[in-house]
C-alpha cells in the first residue's frame, strides 16, 4: 500500500512538472508572458503616479503661506524636478495681513521644488473685491512675480480693463498693465 501512495506521488510531481514545463517555460509562450509582464509594470507605473485630492501647504517665509489643491494629480519627473501636473485647481497666497489671493483654473504644473506653478485654461484671480479672468497665469516665487497673460480681464468697483499682461510684484504689491504690441492701448471701461 505504501508503494502505491509512492508511485502515485511520483506520478503526480511529474505530471506537475510537465504542465509547469509546457505552460510557462516553452519558447513560444515565454514572449507572451513577458509581454503581459511589461504591460502590468506599466499600467501600475501610471496608476500610482496618479493622485486624487492632492494638497500642498508651503511656508514661504514666517508670514506668507502658499496652499494649493487639486482634485487629480500626475507626478512626473523632469529635468531633476518634480513636476505635479494638477487638475481642477484652487491655490491661496495668504500675505502677513492673512488677506488671502485666491487662483482657480482648470489645470495646473506645479513644481515641488522652487513652488513655482503655471496655472492654465479657466484661470481665475481673486484678491479683496477684485477679479481677474484669463487664460494662463505663472508664479514665479524665486522672483516674488505673478504674470497673468492671454485674454486678461480685470473687473472692479471701479470699472474693468481688458490687456494682453498684467505683472504683480507679490510683495510690494505693485501692478503693471500692458499689451504685448506696443501700439496697442488698454482698455478701460470705468462703471
């Protein structure tokens, strides 16, 4: 009886060993199986680069802060840095009166190592009782510069004004309003 349990044991490892042999160790199915193999590493290579309601808070110095939100979120890097290609986004400069400027858009690249972000496509400026619309705006913090360009529209208590640029030094707060032909004029509609 024991012999029998033996061999049938035996049998059955080689059976194993066969099906093994023929399913994952044959030529013509070894380059399907890497195949697959290098399509999961890339399908979880994109999916873990991929994050939903990212938040970044920065303390730009001991009384200014810089928050920005998005609801999804690429990491990708480029160049040594680290690029975070941001959708659906909402950024806050909080200054030392804790007055806070508000930015919306559409998309965003934010890069995590100089906080510098390049806003896109819906952008939307909020600061007090002012608003500003356009199609792109950069913060430049290493310059303390905020460039709002592309289709701009400024409205206020006072009127609106269409240009091609609007330049705000984020620290004296000084504006420059400015079309990008020089023969061209801004235009003002006073309320």
């Amino acid at each position: 009886m024991k012999r029998i349990v033996q061999f049938s044991l035996f049998f059955i490892v080689i059976l194993t060993l066969f099906f093994f042999n023929k399913l994952y160790l044959s030529k013509n199915n070894e380059i399907i199986v890497k195949s697959d193999n290098l399509n999961d590493q890339i399908i979880s290579k994109t999916e873990n680069n991929l994050i939903k309601n990212l938040k970044y808070e920065v303390n730009l110095d001991q009384n200014k802060q810089y928050i920005i939100t998005s609801d999804l979120s690429e990491l990708i890097n480029s160049n040594n840095s680290e690029i975070i290609k941001m959708q659906k986004v909402k950024a806050l400069i909080i200054d030392q009166n804790r007055i806070p400027l508000i930015i919306k858009s559409d998309n965003a690249d934010y890069n995590n190592d100089n906080y510098s972000t390049k806003f896109r496509n819906n952008v939307s400026i909020e600061y007090m009782n002012n608003k500003i619309f356009s199609d792109k705006a950069d913060l430049d913090f290493e310059n303390n510069i905020a460039k709002i360009f592309e289709n701009v529209r400024y409205e206020g208590s006072q009127g609106s004004i269409l240009s091609d640029n609007i330049k705000i030094n984020l620290i004296t707060k000084k504006i420059d309003i400015y079309m990008n032909n020089e023969n061209d004029k801004v235009q003002l509609n006073k309320n």
